[in-house]
C-alpha cells in the first residue's frame, strides 16, 4: 500500500495551502513521508481548512502546527491542515479594510453569503473549517462564506477570535434576516453595528468565562468556568445579542458581566467559536480540550466519509464507470 502525507504546513509564508486563485479544484501538494514517528491510532487523516491570513505577527498562527502534530501524536487525532487565505476563498473589495483603507464592500458580501457555492464551493470537501484570529481579515466576504459552507453543509467548525465575530456576522446576515449587519471594524460608519469595540479592550488579558450547563462548551471543558486569553477588541453588540438568541445560536459562555464569549449552535455536528484564543491555552503536552473537540468532530467526519466511498465503491465494482480500478490510496502517518 502506497504510503503518502500532505506536505501542508510549510514554514514558507507563501505556501497557503491550494492554489485556488488559479483553480479552486487544485490537488494538495504530496510528499512522501510525513514522520518517523507513528500516531497513537490508525484514525483516518481529517483534511481541515485553517481560513485566515497566515501572518508571523499572529502567535495564534504560530502556535498552530505544534497543535497539529500534539493532537497526531498524543491524541491519535491526524490532521491535513491546509492554510486558505480568505481572499482566495473571495476576492477582497479594492482598498478594503484589512489594507486600512476603509468598510468593507456590502455588496461583495452580500454575494459571498447568498451564494458561497460560487465561491467558497471546494471548501465543502474539507473534513473541519477552523476560522482563524487574524482580523480584520483580508476579505471579510470569504470569511463569511467559509462560515455559511460549513454551517449548511455540517462540516465541524472551530471560529476562534476574530471567528467568533465573523461567525456572529455571518449568522445575522444569513439566518436572521439582517443583510446589513456590520462588523465595526470592518465598517467604521455603520450605524448599528453587530460587532461592537469591547468597553475594556481584551488585548492580552485573561479572563473568566462561565460555561453554560448542558451545552457543548461544557462536554468540552468538563467545568462551569474557565479561563480564557484574549488578543481582540472586538465582541457582539449586547443590544443585538437577543436577535441571535432568537433565531437559534446559544450562548455558551459568557464574562462575569453576562457578556459572551462562547456561542454554538445546536443540532448541528460541531459549531462552536470562542472570542478567547484556546491556541494560546495549549501547550505540547496538552491541548485545550475545544480544539481537541473540533479534532475528533473533523476525524470523525473523514471516518464516516470515507466508509460511505467504500460503500459506493463495493456497490459499482472495480470494472464499472466511476472507480479506479479497484486500486487505492491511504494517507498515513
């Protein structure tokens, strides 16, 4: 058997994953021989997509790879992580605000969430989506679209930061009925916006975060409170938080003033985002059990596709139209 990994966590800066300016349908570039050393289990590799834009300034960024390889080694959870910078999933709008030159373009969008098949279609094939820190980002449109991919499709979801806002922005846009929620940020001049500037900027700082009984955060967590560290000046307008209330998000930890920090969304496989940074809440020898949730979400997933490949593969047979011979492929480690 034919024994392959994905070479997708470069050094380089300017490897980020696919070439999806050129052709969203791209192969990931292979190489032979991940490492020497071999994971805890024979769990399938799970492909996730880190949306973001890849910079030596974010320590979240940094920090990402050795998680990767702890939760391969330690946890028997293998990931294929491929960096996918927003404005490859959608253009950004000419002197957007991540280049500091002003709101972000509605209209753009506005067409990233009604139709993100357009755009962010090839994410559909990732097994997790994790929506990075690192706002504003260089295309809040392929932030958002990236967002409604993974929250239509069931594909596990992991917003941290910056994500956290976005997926807020994306589900009052999408599901609640407000196309012009803004992100301040992002819009400076909107008249009410969604996410709102923090009374008390977060910017390195911990703080406690109580975790709602009989929710995902919890399972997680395995406590009622925890402590989170935050890089953000950025969280959900209090005044609009009942909107979202509403139409089926649920707030799963909050600060010790009410204000949130951890929101899911339930009935779905895995959608939880926190404005803390758990990546800042690890270390070698321990993961922080929300990314390790995301993990197992993202390789249970690969396990559940790759059976129901197998299933259609031992019903068309090695000669008929839509097989490859009855070869095959595994990535291990």
């Amino acid at each position: 058997m034919l024994e392959l990994s994905l070479d997708l966590m470069s050094d380089d800066p300017d490897h980020q994953g696919m070439p999806l300016s050129s052709s969203p349908a791209a192969e990931p570039v292979i190489s032979a021989g991940k490492s020497a050393t071999p994971p805890r289990t024979a769990a399938p590799y799970a492909r996730v997509a880190l949306v973001g834009d890849r910079s030596a300034e974010v320590a979240a960024h940094a920090r990402i790879p050795e998680l990767l390889e702890a939760l391969r080694l330690r946890d028997g959870l293998p990931l294929d992580a491929y960096w996918i910078p927003t404005d490859e999933i959608f253009p950004a709008a000419p002197g957007g605000p991540a280049a500091g030159h002003g709101p972000a373009d509605p209209a753009v969008s506005a067409v990233a969430v009604s139709d993100p098949a357009g755009s962010a279609g090839f994410l559909a094939g990732f097994d997790g989506i994790w929506l990075v820190p690192g706002s504003p980002y260089a295309s809040e449109a392929g932030a958002l679209a990236a967002v409604r991919i993974a929250r239509e499709q069931g594909i596990p979801l992991l917003g941290t930061c910056g994500g956290l806002q976005h997926v807020a922005l994306e589900f009052a846009r999408s599901v609640c009925g407000r196309p012009d929620a803004a992100h301040a940020e992002n819009d400076p001049g909107a008249p009410e916006p969604l996410i709102v500037p923090i009374e008390c900027a977060l910017d390195g700082h911990e703080g406690v975060v109580l975790v709602t009984p009989n929710s995902l955060a919890e399972r997680l967590i395995g406590a009622d409170r925890t402590v989170g560290r935050y890089y953000c000046s950025y969280g959900i307008n209090p005044s609009e938080a009942g909107l979202l209330l509403a139409h089926g998000l649920r707030f799963s930890g909050v600060d010790e003033t009410g204000e949130v920090r951890v929101l899911e969304l339930p009935d779905h496989p895995f959608f939880l985002a926190t404005l803390f940074q758990p990546e800042l809440g690890s270390d070698a020898g321990r993961v922080h059990p929300v990314i390790r949730g995301f993990a197992e979400a993202a390789v249970a997933r690969a396990a559940a596709q790759r059976v129901t490949a197998r299933g259609v593969l031992t019903h068309q047979g090695p000669d008929r139209p839509g097989t490859q011979g009855g070869g095959s492929v595994a990535l291990t480690a």
